[in-house]
C-alpha cells in the first residue's frame, strides 16, 4: 500500500489486507468526528431538510432510485446510529467481477465513534478486492440526519477522510479537485502513494459515498460510475 502500485501476480497477501481494513477502518471512525469541531453550524431550515421531508418512503416508488428511497432510512431519528445494509443498494453490486461486500468490520468500528450519533442515522460499508491484481476499494455510505449537511461541513469530512486515507499511503499529496463522473459532481483526492479518494454527495437523499481505493482499473471511479 505505502508502494502505491498494486503487486502483480500473485494476489493480496493477507497481512497487507489487514493493515488495509485497520488503516480504513480508522479513516472512516475518525474522519467524522474532526469534521465535526471544524464544520459549519447546521441549519434547520435548509433545503437540504425540505428536500428529505418530500421524498418516498424506503419502501421506494415505482422507479425511485434507491439513492432517493434513502431518505426514509431513518432507524437511527431517535438519537442512536444504526448499521443499515439498505444503505449500499445506491452503489454497484460488483466492480469487475469483483464483488462490493458489506465489510462488519468497519461498520462496527464506526458505530464506536460517539460524534456519529450527533451527524448520521445510518451508515454501511463495503469492500472490494480483486485478489488476482490487488486493486482495491473501499466505500462507506453515511446517511446524515436533516439540517447537518453544508459546504463547509463537506469539505471538512473531505479533508479529514483523505487525511486518514493516505495516512498509510505516504499522506495527501493533493487536495481534493472537483470533477463530474457519470453526472455526480465528484471530489478526487490523491496520496502520495497512489491511494485515490472519492466523495459523492446524494443531495436528494442526503447521503455521503467516500471511497478510498488502490490500483490500475480505478475501483473508485467505476462505483462513482456505477451509483444509482
């Protein structure tokens, strides 16, 4: 990972794996919680809250997309955050065969961080590996409670993830620049190792896909390609 090129042949060795999920894990526990110290006070009243009180149920409508039926994923309104695999019906089932599968791991390291409750509902992660080349991505998917989302809050998180993203990867050799992948305006983040970051904002349904991903076939912008 900290040699930023995927190894070939051969597959993942499974300690690299595990420093891999370790190092994720941390990124996605931590990246919220620092976000939230720097990130604009929320606003009741924003569009952000009248746009989530207008959409369908989780149910879903005919030809809803599931990033739309997200809205009601609302388990968590009460104060606690909740893991819901709903969650990941808005990315991709596989990227290049290879599989996007919920990761426990990381939800449940997630789930410890006490400023999730104060910023989310809901969340879920997944990864995908493909063992043949070890090009990798790993993907969390926040529903955030009305009125938390903002610009500032954003670029927060962006910064704060990719932080924790490259902190094994040799640290953030560039901001993150903003681009449009498959018609989602997409922030790109580089480490100096060759790690990317990607960060998705679903206004309608007021959810955040970060990514981190590794190697030649761009894990990362095939799920932004490829969300629904």
């Amino acid at each position: 990972m900290t040699q930023g090129r995927p190894r070939r042949p051969g597959g993942l060795n499974p300690t690299v794996l595990a420093t891999i999920l370790i190092v994720i894990g941390i990124a996605a526990g931590t990246y919220l919680a620092l976000s939230r110290q720097a990130a604009a006070p929320p606003t009741a009243g924003s569009s952000t809250a009248a746009q989530s009180s207008q959409l369908p149920s989780a149910t879903g409508t005919p030809g809803a997309s599931p990033s739309q039926s997200l809205a009601a994923t609302t388990a968590g309104a009460s104060g606690a955050i909740v893991i819901d695999p709903f969650l990941l019906k808005v990315l991709p089932a596989s990227i290049k065969g290879a599989p996007l599968v919920e990761n426990a791991e990381a939800e449940a390291h997630d789930l410890t961080d006490p400023a999730l409750a104060g910023q989310a509902s809901a969340l879920a992660a997944a990864l995908a590996i493909d063992t043949t080349t070890s090009d990798w991505a790993y993907v969390s998917v926040v529903h955030l409670r009305v009125g938390v989302f903002s610009d500032a809050y954003f670029k927060s998180w962006r910064e704060t993830f990719d932080s924790g993203a490259c902190s094994q990867a040799g640290g953030v050799a560039q901001n993150s620049a903003e681009t449009e992948i498959a018609g989602h305006k997409t922030f790109i983040g580089h480490c100096v190792g060759g790690v990317l970051t990607y960060h998705v904002h679903l206004s309608p349904a007021d959810v955040i896909v970060s990514i981190s991903a590794l190697g030649d076939q761009r894990f990362g912008q095939l799920v932004v390609e490829g969300l629904r």
